[in-house]
C-alpha cells in the first residue's frame, strides 16, 4: 500500500483552480519528487497533504490516515518544513529542538541526543544557546529544517527545503535524507533544483495548472524528451532570432529560447551529423556563436518540454497562476 495516495484531488480559491484531480502515490521510504513552475499547484498539495487545508473534492491518505477524519492522528505522524523558517525567536536553536522532540513524545535522553546530532549536520552547535532572534535567516531555515526531522515522522514532507541554503548545507540535508529513507522514512520533496530532484528522487511527477502532466523515474522522463539536446549561445542576443529558425530548419522540431542560447531537440538518429550542419548553417548565416553542444537530455530538458517554462524562473504569467500557497 502506498504511504502517501492521492486521488482526484482537487482545490479552488474563488476561480482559480488550484488542484484539478492530481493523483499521485508514494511507497514507503522513497522519495517522490514534486516539480512544477511557481504557482503550479505544488505548495497547495503539500498543505492538503499535512491538513493544512482542506480539499474540495478527491481522496487523499498519508500513513493510513484520511487527511480529513484523521487530522489529529495524522499530525503526528508526519513531518513538514514549509518554504518559510517556522521557529520560536524567544527560544534559542537547542530549546526550540528539544521543544519539537518533546511535541513528538520523544524521551528526555533520546531528545537530547537527536537536538545534538541536528545541531551538528546544520553546523548550528555554536549558536545552540543563543536566541533565535539573533539567528540570520540562513541559520533560521537550517533550524527550521533540522526540526522538523527531531521526531523521525515516518513521513516527511520538504516544500523546496533548500532555498536559499550553500552548497555545503545542501548537500548535508541531502545526506540527512538519504539516511532517514534508507531507514524506511518516505518523503514528498517539492523543488525547483532539477539535480537536487534527480539525485534524491526515486520518482518525480511534474505539476503544472493543477495537473499532473507527467510522472515516471528520472530516466524515463528524460526518454519521453526524445532525441539528445542541440545548445547553441550565441555571442550577440539580436541574433537569437536568426540562430532560432536555423536550428529549427536542421533539427525540424521548435527551439525553445533562453536569455542568450537556444535548444533543440535533435533527431532520435543523426544527432552528430544535426551538429556539424547547425554549425555550418550558422557560420554561413555569419551568426558567431559563444557554443555549440549535442549532450543527453536533462530534467531542465524535461522540465521545459512540459511545461513551457525554466525551472528557476517564475512564467511571464505567474500572477494568475498563483494559488493559495507559494508555489
């Protein structure tokens, strides 16, 4: 039985249709990734998921608990880090820890020693003692993340948890997260880092308007792109457009534009022979370029192909796709 199912999930806030029947499951300890461009859906799910909010319609249940009869029950056996730091300022970092732990019925011995090893991973131990109103917000959000992993839920839900971190904190919490779900702990991971995506996820679903418009491993993502992936970065960005309808005409699919390069799809064959004539259309187009690459898919490539849209940027529509959290 999955851990996490959902079912014909849907929510509304006034016209705007949030979730529009998403149905996705998990199984325990593996971690299911969540992309989507802002606004997608993404938040509003993670917030049904934790009874956060009510779904209007469809059916969702999380460690054997509905999200609606079963709120109270469910509570405690889940864990959420919100894109926001959600900590006590008037605490220090060791008492707001030791406060998580002590929610979760954790004993007095256990708790201390998990405060300690969480301190540890996010590089918090000499602040422990300090208040967290002295905290920058880095070290918030470390805080944040650290404690929503004190009580060792079984189920774990991180709505883009490293937003904002450096790279050594990032990839600490990505180890965290391997070694709770190599002890069986499952997790719903939202993000718009495609590595942090491929390298923590066992399966990943894209949402966008709502929808579940994709789902599958990494892998097979990738191979519903098609073919390998032309890049070309033009030196001068006014020849964008001329470098665009080049690539087109040699790889005869659409190119997709970006502030200073094109991609292309190339043809599932010839992909070699598609570079070496792009780049001598382009030389005969007097279009000087910065690069010209073929390389395998990415869930960049993925990400684009589906939803229109770069991972790290908000689309030029974002504001009517806003829903009632911040995807």
């Amino acid at each position: 039985m999955p851990v996490i199912e959902t079912r014909g999930v849907t929510k509304s806030f006034g016209a705007t249709r949030a979730l529009d029947g998403v149905d996705v499951s998990v199984e325990r300890g593996r971690v299911l990734g969540l992309l989507g461009p802002n606004g997608a859906g993404k938040t509003t799910l993670v917030q049904v998921l934790t009874t956060l909010l009510r779904p209007d319609g469809g059916q969702a249940t999380v460690a054997g608990c509905d999200v609606v009869r079963d709120a109270a029950l469910l509570r405690t056996r889940i864990g959420l880090a919100g894109q926001y730091a959600a900590v006590d300022e008037l605490l220090t970092g060791r008492e707001n820890l030791d406060l998580v732990g002590l929610l979760y019925h954790v004993g007095r011995a256990e708790r201390r020693r998990r405060t300690r090893e969480v301190l540890e991973s996010f590089a918090l131990e000499e602040a422990a003692d300090r208040p967290v109103r002295t905290y920058s917000g880095g070290m918030r959000r470390r805080l944040d993340l650290g404690a929503c992993l004190v009580g060792r839920p079984p189920v774990l839900f991180l709505d883009e948890p490293t937003t904002g971190l450096d790279l050594r904190t990032r990839n600490q919490l990505w180890q965290f997260i391997r070694e709770l779900v190599a002890g069986d702990t499952t997790v719903l991971l939202t993000t718009q880092y495609m590595e942090e995506a491929e390298s923590l996820a066992h399966r990943i679903a894209v949402l966008d308007y709502g929808r579940v418009i994709a789902q599958g491993t990494a892998d097979e993502l990738k191979s519903q792109v098609g073919g390998d992936v032309l890049d070309a970065r033009v030196t001068h960005r006014e020849d964008l457009g001329r470098a665009g309808e080049v690539l087109s005409r040699v790889a005869g699919t659409a190119a997709q534009t970006e502030p200073d390069s094109l991609r292309v799809t190339a043809p599932t064959t010839g992909g070699t022979d598609a570079l070496i004539t792009a780049g001598q259309e382009l030389s005969r187009a007097g279009i000087p370029l910065r690069d010209l690459a073929l390389r395998h898919p990415s869930l960049d490539d993925v990400f684009l192909t589906f939803t229109g849209a770069t991972a790290e940027e908000p689309p030029d529509d974002a504001g009517e796709r806003t829903t009632g959290g911040d995807d």
